[in-house]
C-alpha cells in the first residue's frame, strides 16, 4: 500500500505534498508523486522540472519516506490518470488540492477535484493552500 | 559608381515602410516556426503563399526570404533549451546547446548563436551582393544545352544529399518530373497525362503541390507523434558571453561563415548540410575535442553561423541562374512564378529593385534578429505550450482557404488534400518529399531546355559533349553519379566498412527528443 499524491508545481501542489509526506509517515507507507501534464504540447507550465524533483527527494529523504516520483503525459482527463496510478500503485490514500474556482469557471472548465472524489473508490484527501495573502 | 547605384537604390527600396513592415514580419513568423517543431520554413513559405500575392513581388519575397533566415535561429531556442530541435538545421546544436544550458550558460549559448548567426548571415551577403551579378552575367552566355545541363545536375544533387536515402529520394525526384509532364506539351500542343480533365488541361499548378506536400504532409506527420515528453517550462539563467567567450568562438564563426556560404550555393546543401559540416570541421581541428557534446561553445557557434549564412548564399543560383538550390528556395521559385516575375539571369539588369532590394532586406532582418532574439526567448518558449490538437487544424484551414483563394478553384483544393496524403505516407515511409518538389519545379525547365537544345542540334545528343559549359557540367553530372558507386565497390573489395552512416543523411529530429 502507498500514499499517491497528485502533485503540481504551484502553491496548491506545495501544500498536498507536505500533507501526503505527512500522511505517509502517520501510515508507514511509500509517498508515490504523479505530476500528469496533459500530453500534445511540448512545454507545459503543469510539468515538474529536474530541480523541484530533486527538491522533493530531498524533502522526503529528511522524513525518511521511500519516494517515486511518476512523470507521465497523459491523455483527456487528469482525474482518470490520477485514479488509473491509484489502482496501479494500490494507493491506500489518493491526496489532492483543492482551489477556489468561479462558477462560470467550473461550468467551462469542470473540475478536476470533484472528478476524483467522486469517482474513486478509496480515501481521499483534500488539501487546501494557505490562503497567499 | 555606375555599378553601386542599383545597389544604393536597393536601399531605398528596403528602407519603405511596407517592405519594413514585412520583413519584420517574415523575420518574427520565421522564428516562430523555428521555434514549433514539426513545421519547417518550407512549410511555412508554402501555407504562406496565397498571402503573399497581393502585394507587391519584392515585398513578398523579403517576406518569405525572412521567414527562411528567421527560422535558422528561431530552431537554435529550443535546441538549447529543451534539447528540442525546431528544425533540421538547428540538430547539431543540441549536442554542445543544451549541455552548456544544462551547466548554466543558456544564456551564453543563445548569446553566442545570435552573434553567430548574425556575423555568418552580414558576411554572406557582402559576399552575395559582389558574387551574384558576376555570376549573372556569366550567366548570360548559357543556352539551353548548358541549362539542361544544370537543370539535370540540381535534381541529382538534392537527390544525393537529401535525408533518408539515396534511391527513395531519386525515386521521389522521378515522381516529381514525371509530374512536372502534365498538362499541354509546349511544344506541340499535346495534351499529356489530363485523362480529359479541363482542370488538368494546364498542368498541375506548383502551389497546390508545395502546400499540400510540405504544408498539409507535415502537418498529418507532426500530428502523429504524441507520446512525446512534456517539459517543465525552462528558466534562461542571463548570463551572457563575456570576451574569453567570444575569442573562443571567433575562430568557429569565421569558418562557419565561410561553409555555409559555399555549401548555401551548392545545389541541395542547404543550412542543413551547413550546420553539420561546420560541427564536424570544429570538431576536428580542436586540439580539445573531448569536450565537443560536452558544452564546448565552438558547437554551438559554428553550426549556428553556417546554417543563416547558407540560408542567405542559397538565394545566388535563385537569383542569379533561376535554379533553386534546395526545397525551400523552391517554394520562393514557386512564389516568384505565382508573381510573374522569373527569376534568372537577366533579373539583375530587368528588375534590380527586385533583386537589389531583397538581398538589401537581410541586412536589415540580420540587424533585426539579433535585436529580437535574446529579448524575445521566453515569448517564443510560450508558444510551445499550444497544444498540437489546437494548431494543427487552424494551420489546416488557413492551408485551404489559402490554396482556394489563388486560382478560386475547387479543385486545387482536392489536390492539396491528396498531395497532403501523398506527403504524409512518403514521410512515414522515409521519403523526402523535397527532392520531389525541386524535381517538378526543375522538371519544365529541364525539358523545355532539353528539347530547345535538341532542335538546336538536330537531334544529335552528342552537342551536349561538346559545348565547352554544358560538356563540364555534364562530367560533373557524371562524376556525381559515379563517385559513389566506385568507392563502395573498393570498399567492397577491401572487405572494408560498408558505408552506411552516410545513407542516414540528416538525422531525424524525431530520433533526438
């Protein structure tokens, strides 16, 4: 069993991945980091760089928790790549951040949050950033 | 003096605010196709051709002359950045590009590849402005037999260098000229290959077949490639090269400079073959060349300063003789006819505004480039992250509208679509499509030379020897035809190597990302 986090490189992808190190220590588990840009463009500002991995590494390695980071490009929907590595890994604990967004935003858009809770099958965690100002 | 007139009034034709305008334009559009892997400048000149014909010919050609020599460098930025090389000619530069962005110095490699691009593009054409009536007026002295001589030692040359094999691409060559014969015979009238059809009664028109064969063609291929790994958006650390820097470069760009001028004019060199050889002689003269892949800045300025300054000498036999020297210069060839402006050796005597002022505009697009480049990265890196499911289909549809808009016919539109097909499956099965292109251009200047030259004679073939021009042309024909042939048969003997690495050509950009 592991803790899966699906990890962004903003604010709100900061704050799921301190509460899924914790997560992770409370439960004795591998911390698995998913970061899924959406595939089809070369560069996207939703992918991790080589140094923020290594920050995570680090991070991890100071808590002691065994770390894989998964980078993969995915196609259509973030919530069914980030439920399809939950089954894949058997994620006792799917940890996710949530964001305000209008709802004029979420009608076009939809969201990717409420996706994920609803469709899946095990525990999710929902972490909210500290409010920037 | 009498001879720097045209020159100076060339100037003052650049110096216009439209062609300014457009050549700023084709400069800013060259670069950010440089940057989009996938669409190369041939592609792009031939989406952007039905644009082109409402303006005036001088402008449309800085236009699309600056959308070739902007897309050398907009190729470099994400070959440094993302070891993503944009364009074929921008490949080498990944190896030394992206190892020093790797050590922090993206900033000097990009610095470095603008002063080199600029230094290899103004030496070009201070050397083309001196070169090019010479070889006009030289120029003047040939008859048919020696342009069919030309015509037939082109085709073969493009077809030897181009990427992905020899005989696929003589093969894609042959289609072309095979295409080239439909339509009226002009000589006798005949209609050829037209099945009846009133729509083939003129021939098959060359836009149709550039748009849909590199425009539509690549466009299906780039589609196709989607599992591709998507990059963090990359940080330009703004370092800059120093002066060590640049006495350690002069010496690349020097002969880069001198490579891509001389390799530019050969038929089918190109910026492509440029670029590698400028890496390659580097590499060998280094008393270091261990740390050649390793960000050694040498590989980044020479091959950066060969590929603008062929980019700009592959204009000379354009201008100067009417053969295009590669696909690209094809499809200007192309834009030039559409204009009804033929270029050739008398271009430079009949229309020196034309001829001065688009080789007067690259200084300014050179000067142009170099302010936009370093400035502008992050601009271009942006571009990056539109997706191809959103591009592809918009490029599509300015290709059709395009396409329509020339002749207003419907059935050009059909025929983009199937040399679109036919471009799509000779890509995959590793056909350059270039040579095909080139040969159809050439194709009617060959035979309508071709048959000239023989009422000439009267229909003796062996004229051809004997003419002192067209006999040397056509030993070098031979001799083309013939190298290859005699060293893998001694290669074979000795029970030596076989010679394989040179069939690969041009590496695929695919193989690198």
């Amino acid at each position: 069993m592991t803790v899966l986090v699906g990890y962004l490189p903003t604010a709100r992808g900061e704050a799921a991945f301190a509460a899924a190190l914790e997560e992770a220590r409370r439960r004795g588990e591998d911390l698995v980091v998913l970061n899924t840009p959406r595939s089809g463009a070369s560069v996207s500002t939703d992918a991790v760089g080589d140094e923020a991995v290594s920050g995570l590494r680090s991070r991890a390695a100071e808590a002691g928790i065994p770390l894989h980071v998964r980078r993969q490009a995915h196609e259509g929907d973030a919530a069914d790549e980030l439920l399809r590595v939950a089954d894949e890994v058997d994620a006792s604990v799917v940890v996710i951040a949530l964001r305000r967004r209008s709802s004029v935003g979420k009608l076009l858009m939809g969201s990717t949050a409420q996706r994920v809770l609803l469709a899946a099958t095990r525990p999710v965690l929902a972490v909210r950033a500290p409010a920037a100002h | 003096m009498d001879q720097l007139t045209p020159v100076l009034q060339g100037f003052a034709v650049v110096l216009e605010p439209q062609n300014l305008l457009y050549c700023l334009v084709g400069v800013v559009v060259g670069m950010l196709i440089g940057v989009l892997p996938g669409l190369g400048p041939a592609a792009t000149i031939a989406v952007l051709l039905p644009l082109t014909i409402g303006l005036e010919p001088v402008t449309s050609v800085i236009m699309l002359a600056g959308i070739f020599y902007g897309a050398q460098y907009g190729g470099t930025i994400t070959s440094v950045l993302l070891r993503l090389p944009g364009e074929a000619s921008s490949v080498v530069t990944v190896f030394d590009g992206y190892a020093m962005a790797c050590q922090g110095r993206a900033g000097k490699a990009l610095g470095i590849a603008a002063i080199g691009s600029f230094v290899g593009g103004t030496v070009s054409i201070v050397a083309l402005s001196f070169v090019a009536p010479v070889v006009a007026s030289f120029a003047l002295d040939f008859g048919p037999p020696e342009y069919t001589a030309l015509a037939l030692l082109g085709i073969l040359l493009v077809a030897t260098v181009s990427g992905g094999g020899r005989v696929k691409a003589l093969a894609a060559a042959c289609v072309g000229l095979l295409l080239a014969t439909v339509g009226r015979d002009g000589f006798t009238g005949a209609q050829r290959f037209t099945f009846g059809d009133l729509n083939l009664a003129d021939g098959i028109d060359f836009v149709p077949i550039a748009m849909g064969l590199f425009g539509l063609g690549e466009i299906l291929h780039a589609l196709e490639e989607r599992h591709r790994r998507v990059q963090a958006p990359p940080t330009l650390t703004r370092v800059w090269p120093d002066r060590a820097d640049m006495r350690q470069a002069s010496g690349a760009i020097g002969r880069g400079s001198v490579i891509g001028f001389v390799l530019g004019i050969l038929p089918g060199g190109g910026a492509v073959l440029s670029s590698l050889a400028a890496y390659a002689l580097e590499k060998r003269r280094s008393k270091t060349p261990e740390r050649f892949g390793k960000g050694a800045i040498e590989g980044v300025a020479a091959p950066e300063t060969a590929n603008n300054a062929a980019a700009t000498s592959s204009f000379i036999p354009l201008l100067t003789l009417g053969i295009p020297a590669n696909a690209t210069m094809a499809v200007i060839f192309g834009a030039l006819l559409v204009q009804g402006v033929t270029p050739g050796p008398r271009l430079v005597d009949e229309d020196p505004e034309l001829f001065w002022g688009v080789i007067n505009s690259m200084y300014v697009g050179n000067i142009l480039l170099l302010i936009m480049s370093i400035p502008m990265v992050g601009i271009f890196v942006r571009v990056l992250q539109v997706r191809g499911a959103i591009l592809a289909p918009i490029t599509v549809m300015v290709t059709l509208v395009g396409v329509y808009t020339v002749r207003s016919s419907v059935f050009d539109i059909g025929l983009v679509v199937a040399f679109g097909v036919l471009g799509y499956l000779m890509k995959k099965a590793g056909f350059d499509p270039g040579p095909l292109v080139l040969a159809f251009v050439l194709g009617s200047l060959l035979e309508s030379n071709l048959r000239r030259s023989l009422l000439l004679f009267d229909g003796d073939p062996t004229g051809f020897l004997t003419r002192p021009i067209s006999g040397v042309l056509f030993a070098a024909f031979a001799v083309v035809v013939l190298l290859p042939l005699t060293t893998r048969l001694l290669r074979g003997r000795r029970g030596g190597p076989r010679d394989d690495d040179r069939s690969g050509g041009r590496p695929d950009t695919k193989e690198l990302v």
